[in-house]
C-alpha cells in the first residue's frame, strides 16, 4: 500500500458565477414553460405568465423565445377574467413589443383589435392597453390596422380612442387615456394617419387642439407631436392655418411672455389672442404620471423644456414655403420668438430658435426663393426607425415601462414639481434683471 503523496489536482474557479448559472437555467426552461400559458389551471397559467413577465425583457430570453409559440398563445390570453392573469400578460407583450420580431407577430395576431376593443370596453386595466398599443403602433403596419386602412369602418378605431381621450379625468384619479396621445402621434406617422385626423368632416382636430397645454405632460407631448408630425408636410398647413384651426396663436401662446417690448409696426401683426396678456399667465404644473389636478402657478412661459422645443419646431417647420414664411412675418412672430428668447435657458431651444430666425430673415435675402427644407434643424429626425412612414416622432421610451409603484410616481412627480419651480424661480430672476437693465437704459 502506498500513501498518495502526490499534489492533488489544482482546483480553478468556476466558469460561471452562481449568477450567470442561476441565469442560464432559467433561459433553459424558459422555451419549455411557453406552453403552459394555454394551460386550463387557473395557478399554472399565472405562474408561468408571470415568469415569462419576469424576464421577456431581457435580450437573451427574446432569442430562447423567438423559437416559440409565445406571441399567440399570450394573445390569447388578452380575455382572460382574471385581473392578475391579464396584467402579467400584458407586462410580458409591453416587453416583447419592444422587439420589431415579435411586434410584427403580434399584428399578424389581430393584437390591435384586441387592444381597442379592451380599450373601449373600460377594461380595469385600460392604461396598460393603451401603453401596448402606442407601443404596436411605432410599427408602420401596427398604425394602418388601428386606422383600419381600406376597411368599410375606415377611422372608427381612432374616433372612439379620441372620444375617450376627451372625457374629464375626475380630480385624484390616474389618468386612463393619457397614452392615447402617443398613440394618435404615431398614427400621423402615415400619410393614412395625417389625412384622417385633418379630414374637416370629422372635426378630430378641434377635439385635439385645447391639449397643447394641459398640466399632463404624456397629453400635451403627445398632442404637440401629432402637430408637429402634421407640420413635416408642407401640404397641410394652410389647413392648419386656416379657420377652424387656426394653429398659428396656439403655437405661440404658450411661447410669449405677456410683458414683451414690441415696436409699434410689430404690435399691429401680432394675432389678437396674443395682444395684452397679462405679465404672468396662469397654468398647472406638468407633472408626470400624475393626476390631472395639479396647483395653479404663475408662469411667464410654458414650464416644459420637451413642449417648448417641439412648439419650436412647429415655427420652424412653417418656414418650408413661401407662402408660409410670408404668414408667419405677416403677424410678427420674429418678434414675438424675439422676446421669448429672452426668457429661454436651453441651450438646445436657443439654437433651435436662432434657426426659427435665419429661415424667417432669408425671405428678406432671397424673397424669390419659393421653398425651403427646414427639417435639418428640427429637434428628432422625422423618419420611422422602421423604415414606415416619412414623417413622425416615436413613441416615448416611457411608453416601455412596467406597474409602477404610488411612491415612485409621487417621487417623480415632487421631483418634477421642485425642478419646474426652481426654472419659474429663474424665469423671474432673470426678467427682474431684463427689466432692470431697460429702466437704465430708459434713464441714460
């Protein structure tokens, strides 16, 4: 017998962390448990909708699941009665619509009917339909099925959203239809979608129009990108310009403060509804994923950078043509962009603005030159991502977000709330100062 007086083998760590093998497991069984979402015991269908919840968003459970069956068997779970079932099923679709793959099957599903008629119907869980719809429709085929291109109901889908979007939302409430808004911006994405919504029999737009400024800002970005989109296309705006519309003041009116310094010749072509504001215009706070009662404030100028720079834009896209350029020095709105600059602090707006003013002052220079391709200085390139229509602007990444908690929106909202302050504070600094100057200048 001899004793083992050799060394033992060396030991090495382990290839992969109790992590990264806990992880890898999981996407092994992740394929399997597809199937039990068709499962007729209430429990295993709960656990495995919420398993695959738990993880569709990670990149490496859509590869293990681009292999299965899971887009239609979860779309088959959108009618299921229990309130639980459905919201991990709606939680694992938000996720998976974030990849162009399963987005596209889920339209091949009918997933859009689906939605609106859960929509419609005041589903308990409403918002999170409406958040997987402004998701579906980024994509442009997501946006013809809700407009319901070529069907014999063509624009009921978007009439009866609209409706919806319109109704009160009572004081202390969360906001149901907010979403709404990013779904009808991506819908004038289209061609389609911009054609419907400016279709004078309908009258959608002067549905629209009063949620340029409102005190939700998912309302108000979300109609100011409809505007926006409409604006890409020179051929709609002297419709937009025009009565009933008439979009021009109510681009401006949440840009110019009331106390500007005006020449004579600049005051009788400023629109009438922008002649003698007050110094201060009274608003609500913007606050995110809050109710829609929030405390009235003094503000000199709309208090959210994102509105602004897309209210920016809109001038700016008004200078595509001739006649457009001709319209907006005709009521002084160099002017009026004038003294607003006077109060803006972004760096980014102020560019935008200075552009606003270069295409405005290039009518002076070359008043022969007929049109204009402004869209190089607009803030988002009007392209979908997706290669669908010419024109638009994506769904915010927000729009990706699982439940989330009362404490986290209201952080969010008193952060929102000290942030928007702390600019109104600013705001009146500065104008102190400005006007300070001006009594000195007045005096010498």
């Amino acid at each position: 017998t001899h004793s083992l007086t050799h060394s033992p083998p060396p030991t090495h760590p382990p290839t992969h962390s109790p992590t990264h093998l806990r992880t890898h497991s999981q996407m092994d069984e992740l394929a399997d448990l597809v199937p039990f979402l068709g499962d007729k015991k209430e429990q295993v269908k709960l656990v495995t909708a919420e398993r695959i919840a738990l993880l569709s968003s990670k990149p490496e459970a859509q590869t293990v699941l681009r292999n299965t069956k899971v887009v239609r068997l979860l779309c088959r779970c959108l009618g299921d009665n229990n309130p639980v079932i459905l919201r991990a099923v709606l939680s694992a679709l938000i996720n998976l619509s974030a990849n162009v793959f399963f987005l596209d099957q889920m339209v091949k599903n009918h997933i859009v009917n689906r939605l609106v008629d859960a929509i419609l119907g005041r589903s308990k869980v409403s918002e999170l339909y409406a958040i997987l719809l402004s998701n579906i429709t980024i994509h442009d085929s997501g946006c013809l099925k809700l407009i319901q291109v070529g069907e014999p109901l063509e624009g009921y889908y978007i009439t009866k959203l609209i409706d919806l979007f319109v109704l009160e939302v009572a004081p202390g409430t969360r906001d149901e239809f907010g979403w709404v808004a990013g779904i009808l911006r991506n819908v004038t994405q289209t061609t389609e979608g911009r054609e419907l919504l400016l279709d004078p029999t309908r009258g959608l737009m002067n549905k629209l129009i009063p949620y340029m400024q409102v005190d939700s800002v998912i309302r108000q970005r979300g109609i100011l990108g409809v505007i926006k989109n409409l604006l890409f296309e020179s051929s709609h705006h002297q419709r937009l310009l025009s009565q009933p519309i008439e979009i021009l003041p109510k681009i401006l009116w949440p840009l110019v403060p009331g106390n500007g310094h005006y020449e004579d010749y600049e005051v009788d072509g400023i629109p009438t509804a922008l002649k003698n504001l007050p110094a201060t215009k009274t608003v609500s706070l913007s606050f995110p994923l809050s109710p829609t009662s929030s405390p009235l404030t003094q503000v000199q100028i709309e208090p959210d950078g994102e509105s602004r720079a897309a209210l920016v834009d809109c001038l700016i896209l008004l200078t595509s043509t001739l006649e457009g350029r001709k319209y907006l020095k005709k009521n002084s709105v160099y002017a009026l962009v004038r003294e607003y600059d006077k109060l803006e602090e972004n760096e980014s707006i102020t560019e935008s603005v200075y552009n606003l003013v270069v295409l405005l002052k290039g009518l002076d220079e070359n008043p022969k030159e007929i049109n204009v391709d402004p869209t190089t200085y607009v803030n988002s390139a009007p392209a979908n991502e997706y290669g669908g229509a010419d024109s638009g602007v994506v769904v915010d990444e927000g729009a990706k977000v699982e439940e989330v908690s009362q404490s986290e929106i209201e952080a969010i909202a008193l952060q929102h709330k000290e942030e928007q302050e702390a600019f109104i504070e600013r705001q009146r600094l500065r104008k102190a100062d400005i006007d300070e100057e001006g009594e000195e200048v007045e005096e010498l």
